[in-house]
C-alpha cells in the first residue's frame, strides 16, 4: 500500500508527463513505527515517476544509508536533500522498521538536488482587484484557498481595493484571520488595470496570477494556471472561454457576446490568443519585470502585460465562465471607448512609426463608411444636396474624433475646438485641392485616361496625402522639446 502525497511546484523532476517542476517533498503520515512506500502527486493529481521508501522512527534529523538526509517532524517527512527517479516496484517487500531511507529497494536512475532547506518565498501571489466587491470576497478566498492548500502550492492573496464605499475593508479584516490576505486601499488612483498593476508591485511570489472578484473565474482552475506557467507551456497562460473546452455560462446575452468577439478581433494584430480579453491569467515574476512601459487604459491589462512583457507564447486554459453572484458589472460604454484608446496605443508601441499613417489611414477608410451610410439614411428625408452635406460634414466629425483620440492620440498640446475647427478648414482645403486635380486630369487628358474614376482616384490620393501632412504637421504636432537655458 502507498502513501499518497501532493508536492507544490519548485524543482524539475522527469515524470511519465515530461518535466514536473517540484518545489520540496512534504508526506504526511499517521504512523510512527513502519516503514512506507512513498508515491508522489503532482498538484494536478497525476502520479510521478518518483518513489521513495522512508522510515519514520523519530522528530529529528537523520541520515540515509547514503548519506541523504530526510527530516521527520510533527508526523510529516521532509526530504531537504535529494529526490531520486527510481524504478520503486509496488510489489517489492516493505522493509521492516529502520532509522535510514531503505535503499535496498530504491534504484535511483536520476538525482536532482533540491534546495537544503524549505524555500521561504511563495510561490504564488494572487492579485485580487475590487471595488464594492464585499458580498462576493467570503465566497472567492476561501475557494482559491481550498485549490491553494490542496494543491501543496504556498500562496499569498493580495486584493487592491478602489476606497470601496461597502464593507470590503471590514470583510478583509475579518478573513485575515483564516487566510493569508493582504488589503491595499488605494485613495488616490481608480482603474482595475492600474490596481493590478499595484498589486504585482507589492507581490513577493514567483507566480503572479491576477483574477477577478466577482466570482466570474473558477477557483478551481488556479493550480493548472500556475502549474503551466511553471513547466514552461506558456509565458503567458490565460483562464479562456474560448478555447475546445472553454465554455460561458446560458445566460450570456448575444450582445455579450458579439462584444467580446469584436474585440478580440481588434486585437488579433497584437495576439493570437483567442481570449485575450481575459481577467483570469498567469505569468512569471520574471516576464513581469521585463515589461516596458507599462500604461494601461481601463480593463484589458491583460493585454496590456501580453504585448508589453513580449510574452511570444500565449497557453490557454479552458474554464467555464460564470455570470458574476452579487454586485453590478463595471464595464460601461466609457470603458468601451477606453478599451479603442488602449489598442491605439498597444499598436502604437508594437509598429512604431508606421503606426501613425496606417492609423490615419484606416480611420479614414472608417470615415468613407460613415458617410455613405449617413448619406443613405439622410437620402429618406432630405434633398440630395442636403443630405450629402450633412454626411460629408459627419464624415469629417468622425475622422477628427478618430485622428484626434487614436492616430494623434499622443499630441493633445491644442486645445480641442481649436483643433477641430483647424482640422474642417484644412480638410475643406484638401477637398478643393482633390477636385482641382480631377477637374485638370479629366478636362486635359481624357482620352489618356479613358475613365473618369482614374481622374477621381489620383484627386482623391492627392486629397489623403495632403490631409495626412496638414495634420501631422499643423493640426496635431509634436511637442517641441522644452529648450535648456544656461
């Protein structure tokens, strides 16, 4: 009969699943006076390639035939010095009662030295961000606890709090007692992203896993995050909804859901994950302080830490995604609009600076859309006339609003009426100049160019390329570096 043990993830040990990491062997026994088969458990509950045959005799340190030592200590066996990969034979004879590791019935293949004594630093910190999140917090903590302890991983809970107006602050306290929590009030700034961000500053483990408070994540689901992050399946491993598996819950509204596809796919120039929207994610201490620039607008940092940590492999987990208990949701159309400056900075760090014409150019791309559908709209109640002016007047809104807050976003240095009504003049300059040169081309060299739409393409290019200069250069400028005096 074998003794089951978990082990919490650490060191490298070969096992039947490849590389298992192991931070130190713990077992737990009732029995005092025989010897015992040791079979160890991966956090995942799969069993290693690892077997040990220890004999508990006493509460002090003691040496093995050779040489190795294992420590007994309140009816729990720590082996601080070697793990051994051997070929144990659950069928080979227990060996009677003996002070020393049996060696007889060990044959170790592979040595690998953990560390002399018990790590002191945790392996995971588990960043919790909440705002008026007290009904849901004595529900999550003691389910993450329960998939912490039952795993063998040390952990620690950070929750980063907005000045909840609730009984978040009161509900903290009160779970301290039981669990390893820490409670950052935060006074002064406001954003899940920036309290996430706060609360892996103040992390000391070597696993950082962000997840959210309302009860949306799967507790359960912590140990495989943190158990693929350390045998290196990802450098970024994410708690994902759509991935074979990954499932949310019947409630979800089609609106829901259509929003969350629509900007996933507006990041699928940044990743290749298919939920990187996710709350629910893990990386390395060392991948987090690798990141450069680190500025995140509203929800999605997550995204943020993907591109920004240049984080190549992305490993998805499935869980099932729960509609949130108690409390309200916090994302708003602010946060939507938030979530378009975002990317406009996320691709503005990625492409450098092609960034600023391929931008200019799609917002004015999304401007032609924009006034061919308003130009229809308008058409079932107006004048022509009338309705192409309206539209080309909304188009021209529209493209300042684009290039003001995603392709200039960088250079508010004017002030925003004063920018806008630059921006209409200008842009009524360009229009004139844009039909000027499909006026000349056509009037002049017809039978060259046999179609007038050649004629309107060149106009209309030239119309682009001057728009683009008057606003790189006279409408949104770059700030002037502030001169030194001496």
């Amino acid at each position: 009969m074998f003794l089951q043990a978990q082990l919490p993830p650490g060191k490298q040990v070969k096992s039947s699943r490849g590389t298992t990491i192991i931070e130190h062997c713990e077992f737990t026994t009732k029995s005092n006076n025989h010897c015992k088969p040791i079979r160890l458990i991966h956090p995942l509950g799969f069993p290693l390639d690892v077997n040990l045959t220890v004999a508990i005799t006493s509460s002090r340190p003691q040496q093995s035939e050779n040489g190795h030592l294992i420590t007994i200590f309140n009816d729990t066996i720590i082996a601080t010095d070697v793990l051994f990969k051997t070929s144990y034979s659950r069928f080979s004879p227990i060996m009677p009662a003996h002070p020393h590791l049996s060696g007889t019935s060990l044959k170790a293949r592979e040595v690998v030295s953990p560390r002399q004594k018990l790590d002191t630093q945790l392996l995971v910190s588990i960043i919790v961000p909440t705002y008026e999140e007290a009904e849901n917090l004595p529900i999550l903590i003691p389910q993450v606890w329960e998939a912490i302890t039952s795993s063998g991983m040390t952990a620690e809970i950070l929750v980063v709090d907005d000045n909840s107006q609730d009984d978040t602050v009161r509900v903290c306290n009160t779970l301290s007692h039981l669990y390893p929590i820490k409670l950052f009030v935060r006074t002064q700034e406001r954003g899940l992203s920036s309290a996430v961000l706060h609360g892996m500053n103040q992390a000391t483990g070597q696993v950082l896993l962000v997840m959210d408070a309302d009860l949306s994540h799967p507790p359960e689901k912590v140990p495989e995050l943190v158990a693929a992050i350390l045998e290196k399946q990802g450098d970024f491993v994410i708690g994902s909804r759509y991935v074979p598996g990954g499932t949310t819950d019947d409630s979800w509204s089609f609106f829901r859901w259509i929003n969350s596809k629509v900007a996933t796919g507006l990041s699928r120039g940044l990743t290749t994950a298919r939920d990187p929207m996710a709350g629910f994610f893990a990386l390395s201490r060392k991948s987090f302080e690798h990141a450069m620039e680190l500025n995140p607008i509203g929800y999605k940092i997550g995204l943020e830490l993907i591109v920004k940590c240049k984080c190549k492999q992305v490993c998805e987990v499935p869980i099932h995604f729960r509609d949130r208990i108690h409390g309200e949701s916090k994302l708003t159309l602010s946060e939507q609009f938030k979530y378009l400056r975002h990317l406009g900075r996320l691709y503005r760090h990625k492409m450098g600076e092609w960034f600023t014409p391929l931008a200019f150019a799609a917002v004015g791309a999304s401007g032609m859309v924009v006034d061919l559908v308003l130009l229809s709209v308008f058409m079932l109640s107006l004048s022509f006339p009338a309705a192409r002016a309206l539209a080309i007047f909304a188009a021209m809104t529209w493209n300042f609003l684009g290039n003001r807050y995603l392709t200039f976003a960088t250079r508010h240095n004017k002030a925003p009426l004063k920018q806008y009504l630059m921006y209409c003049g200008c842009s009524l300059l360009t229009a004139s100049a844009s039909w000027s040169i499909s006026t000349y081309l056509w009037e002049l060299h017809a039978q060259l160019l046999r179609l007038p739409a050649v004629a309107a393409i060149v106009g209309i290019a030239a119309g682009v390329i001057l728009n683009y200069l008057f606003s790189n250069f006279l409408i949104f400028p770059r700030k002037r570096p502030e001169s030194s005096t001496h």
